[in-house]
C-alpha cells in the first residue's frame, strides 16, 4: 500500500468523523432551541 493511498484513506475517515460530530452538534442545538420554544 501507498503511503499516499493510506492518507487519502485517513483524510476521508476524518472527513466523515467531522460530518457526524457536525452534524450531532446541529441536532443537538436545533433540540435546544425546539426545547426552549416549548417551554415558552
């Protein structure tokens, strides 16, 4: 294997940690926010 094929590979599970950990960032804010709109 390439050493350039294994970053690649790295760059891409990194890529799709950050999506997932953005995307459970957003979802917990939009709970927040539909939290409190309820409350009101």
């Amino acid at each position: 294997m390439q050493p350039g094929k294994r970053l690649r590979t790295g760059v891409k599970a990194l890529r799709s940690f950050l999506v997932i950990k953005l995307k459970g960032i957003l979802y917990l804010e939009f709970r927040l926010l539909w939290y409190y709109e309820a409350v009101e």
